[in-house]
C-alpha cells in the first residue's frame, strides 16, 4: 500500500526550483530515507508531504487524500517532527506532551494514559519534570518525537531527527523507530547521517531538487564492488599521503580511517604508486564499499585535498611541549558537577578529539580552555599561559567555533565578518584583505548581504569558521562544526583542517560523526564529566575488537564504565 503518491512535482520560489518535476511512490511498514546535500529538497518535501506549503506543480496524495484539498484531513493522521523542533524550554517533559494532547484534540479521559504509555515508550519516565531546556540533546530528540506521536499517526515525518545527537542517542530512536514500524506506523526519515540512511528499507536521494537515486541502499552500494581499497603499513604522514592520493586524477575520494587510509578509485590498475605518496611500506586491500562512498560516486564528488585556506595561512613557530593542557579541570553548577577533574596535554599540530554522550561534559570542558568559564577547580592552560591569570594573552592565540551558530543573525555576513575582524585586532588595509579573502576562500559571495540567520546551514558554518580563523591563532576549538551537514560540506571542512594542522595550527574538536572521530590523532572520551579513555582511534576501536568500528567502541567503552 502507498503512504505517499507524488507525481511530476515541483516547487519554486523567486523562480528558483527546489524541487523540480520529482515522482515518487512511497510505501507503508518501511523506514524510507530522504538523504541529499544541503539544499538539495529534503525539507521542501517534507513540508509540502504536511500541507504546510503549497505545491507549483504536480500532484500529492497522502494517506489517499489529495493536497491541499484535504490537508485538514492529512494533518489528523500524521505526526511531523521539523528540524528546529517547537519544545517549549519552559515547561516541563509531562507539560510539552500535556500541552501537544490538547493542540491535538486528544479526549480529556485518554491523555494521562497516552503520556504514561509515550513516556514509557520513549524511556522518559525518569524525567517527566525536567524542564526541556535541562535535557540533553538526545532526550529533547526524543520528548519531541514523542510529542509528534501523541495522537498515533499513520504517518510519521521526521525531519533530521539525529542531527546534533550522540550515537548511542540516535541508535535508541531507531529502535523507537523500529518499533513503530511493527505497529504499522509508516516513517519518513530526513537525514545527514549516512550510516542512517544504509539501515533504511529505501533511500530517495535528491540534489538541486532532483532525484538521483531512489530504492534499496544496497542497490547503491553494489556500483561501488571492486572501487574500495584500503592503504595500510607504516605511514611517514598519514595526512600528506592522502593529500598526495587525492591529486591524482584517478582517485575520486579518500578519508583517513584509524591507522589506514580509504581510497575510491574507478579500478585497482589505476591506483596511485606508493612511492608517489610516501607510502613505500603500505599496501592495498580491496575492502566492501558502504553507502557513503555510493553517495559521493552519485553526486560526482571528486576532492583534490587542497584547501584554498592554506596559502592565506602563515606557518606558525615551531613550539615545543604541550599548547593545550587540561590540569584536573572541575567544573560545578550548584550540587552538578559538569566536569570532574579532567586532564590532558595537546601537542602542537595535533588534532584531538573531544568525544562522549550528550551532557556529557565536552561543551563546559570546551568552554573553560576558551577562558569562557572559570573552573570551580583546576587550571586551563594555552600556550603555557593560565587562562585565568593571563585571560587576554591566551585568547588572543585562540579561535573558537561554537556548537550552536553564535555569530549575530541579524546583521549580514560581510558585517559580521568585519565586527569579528575587530575584535581579533585587525586594521587597516590588513583587515580588508584579510575578508577579502576569506569571502574568496568560504565561497561567500553570493550571500554577503544576507543576514546571517537566513544562510544555508552550511554556509552558516562556513562563515564560523571563516571568523574563526582569520586572526591567524595558534589553537583552534570546534564545537560540533559540521553537526547537520551534508558529507560533500564535511569533506570541504576538514580539508581545511588538515591544512590548518599542516601550517602547525593545533585543533581540539567535538563531534558525533564516528567517521570524524577517526580523523583524529588521538581522543578522550568524556562521560559523566569524567575522561574514560585517552588514546589513538585505532587502539580505542582494538580495545573493543578487531572488526568493530569506531562507533562500536564509543558504546561499549561507555558500556562498561557504566557498569564498572
């Protein structure tokens, strides 16, 4: 049976397609993945699917019903979560749902047994008076997908449910998921994670509002059989042989997993010689393609490694011992304690990673090594400078790139380019060259009178990152900074990382993409405010065993401390 029949429709504003003349037979009991590039439709879809846009063209029917003849009748039968879920900060987990039972005309005698049985469901009972704004991102996932289901729907839409959310987080609203499935609930799942979209029953992958690709993951792995390989032995420089990799034109894409390296190239006989990549003592294995790497080969990905961002940076000195240090930082809020005497040391040119759950502590950690918060014990030290007795020596030697999108919306990208450009101590002709190129290197162009608040998400980030690092600093901190974007745009961003590394920059970052994580030199994971482990991406996965993954480590190392 068809949830969802769309035919030859398109969608445009200010004569510009997002959707355009697209045909799609969406089934029911299946997970159906929406996946694609920022501003590829993913979203205009969902929200003409609810009745909350009004089609250019063609024709939608959901549920049977005809849109927008019948959007009153649609809306009574599905649950829609969008990306920037209406929770309301205020009020308690039991108060949201109380609140979305009655918007949903929920009978008076049924609403305490719905928000018991949805609290169950969602194993929110613990919570129930919490406020929303107290929870961590995965429990605010997960009270508003229980809010979506508060009249159990036919249909439920969820609009990057996962985005921000740690593994553990987004693997328990897939079984929440899976469950519905069993209850003949039909899912409609949005997503930027790619290993999501694998354990989808169908995938419709679009770009520029067409649709490139729509049935089974698996089908879309099989074209990459016999196109995957692995570099693996004794590496001088992981980061330069894969940079050297990717000039050749036979290499479409390449990622650094652990202590190997990925390749995708058309054929094995194409394949870079290891003395043109410093790699005389590596070898190649043919490895099973994942979805990714169908994905990239689809939307004609094709990276030479070469970050634009190099040349504008200057090579920093050569500084010996620890840049970042971490020395038994406690953090306390009230009777909470955030963070829990953490310490560690980051060598220049290193990139560490900053891992664990949601409310786990990293952001509070973060924050302290930015001099953003004083520790309620411990010391955070830059450059061998205490961040508290020496506050402005140090910050003037760091960048930082907030989890959440903390440049002012209001005002438009080239002022707060130059607002940053100021308060980094910029002037002059040095300052307007120094946006000039920035605008060329972030490929801004095009939005430099946009308020910042109305970029696409991933120019929302390149603009971050550009006011990040255009005072030239030493230490660079990222929060999260490619949470909610597509692979194309993570691709690009840790491109210039690598070239920031190169020019002796040293990066400590945050994120919930476990591919990322194996990008790193080494990685602390944080729970409960406590650092568990601290090592290299490929020790923590062999700790775990010799075919796991990196997520498979992030959980069961948790695991264990939890039940240590």
């Amino acid at each position: 049976m068809s949830l969802v029949k769309i035919d030859n429709l398109s969608k445009s504003f200010d004569n510009n397609f997002a959707l355009n003349d697209i045909t799609i037979d969406i089934k029911g009991k299946m997970v159906t993945g929406l996946v694609g590039p920022d501003g590829a439709g993913k979203t205009t879809l969902i929200r003409l699917m609810t009745g909350l846009l009004d089609k250019t063209s063609g024709n939608i029917n959901v549920l049977g019903y005809d849109l927008p003849k019948f959007s009153h009748e649609i809306q009574k039968d599905i649950g829609y979560m969008p990306q920037k879920f209406g929770l309301y900060e205020d009020l308690s987990v039991k108060e949201n749902l109380l609140l979305y039972a009655k918007l949903q005309e929920i009978p008076k005698n049924e609403i305490q047994n719905r928000i018991n049985e949805l609290l169950s469901f969602t194993n929110l009972s613990d919570f129930d008076s919490f406020l929303a704004k107290n929870l961590s991102g995965g429990m605010k996932q997960k009270l508003g997908l229980a809010c979506a289901l508060i009249k159990k729907p036919k249909l439920l839409l969820l609009d990057e449910p996962g985005v921000g959310v740690d593994p553990i987080s987004r693997r328990e609203l897939w079984d929440i998921v899976q469950q519905l499935i069993k209850d003949n609930v039909g899912v409609i799942w949005s997503t930027a994670y790619l290993d999501e979209a694998e354990l989808c029953d169908e995938v419709i992958l679009l770009d520029h509002g067409k649709i490139l690709f729509n049935g089974n993951p698996n089908e879309l792995k099989k074209t990459m059989n016999n196109k995957v390989f692995k570099l693996v032995g004794s590496f001088e420089n992981k980061r330069e042989t894969l940079r050297l990799a990717l000039k050749n034109d036979k290499v479409k894409d390449g990622v650094i997993l652990g202590n190997s390296i990925k390749l995708v190239c058309e054929d094995e006989k194409f394949l870079p010689k290891l003395n043109q990549i410093n790699a005389t003592n590596c070898k190649y294995e043919k490895i099973e393609p994942n979805f990714e790497d169908g994905f990239m080969n689809i939307l004609n990905g094709n990276f030479n490694s070469d970050s634009p961002l190099s040349s504008e940076l200057k090579t920093l000195e050569k500084i010996e011992g620890s840049l970042i240090e971490a020395i038994s930082l406690t953090k306390k809020f009230g009777n909470f304690t955030a963070t829990n005497n953490v310490s560690f040391q980051i060598k220049q040119g290193e990139i560490f990673g900053f891992l664990g759950p949601n409310g786990a502590g990293k952001s509070t950690t973060f924050k302290m090594l930015c001099g953003l918060l004083h520790p309620s014990s411990g010391e955070a030290k830059v450059l061998g400078l205490s961040l508290e007795k020496s506050s402005y020596k140090a910050r003037k030697k760091i960048g930082y790139m907030s989890q959440k999108f903390a440049l002012y919306g209001d005002i438009s990208v080239i002022e707060n380019m130059k607002f940053f450009a100021g308060i980094y101590g910029l002037k002059g002709k040095e300052k307007d060259n120094k946006i000039k190129s920035m605008i060329k290197i972030f490929e801004l162009e095009k939005y430099l009178k946009y308020p910042a608040k109305d970029l696409p998400l991933g120019f929302k980030q390149r603009l971050a990152l550009s006011c990040a690092v255009m005072h030239n600093p030493s230490v660079l901190f990222l929060d999260e900074p490619t949470s909610g974007i597509d692979p194309i745009t993570r691709r690009e961003f840790w491109n210039h990382i690598y070239a920031m590394v190169k020019k002796g920059m040293t990066i400590m970052v945050t994120t919930h993409f476990m591919d990322e994580a194996e990008y790193c030199d080494r990685i602390a994971l944080i729970y409960k405010g406590k650092a568990i482990a601290l090592d290299t991406p490929h020790n923590l996965i062999s700790q775990v065993g010799k075919n796991a993954t990196m997520e498979d480590a992030f959980i069961e190392l948790i695991k264990r401390n939890k039940n240590a």
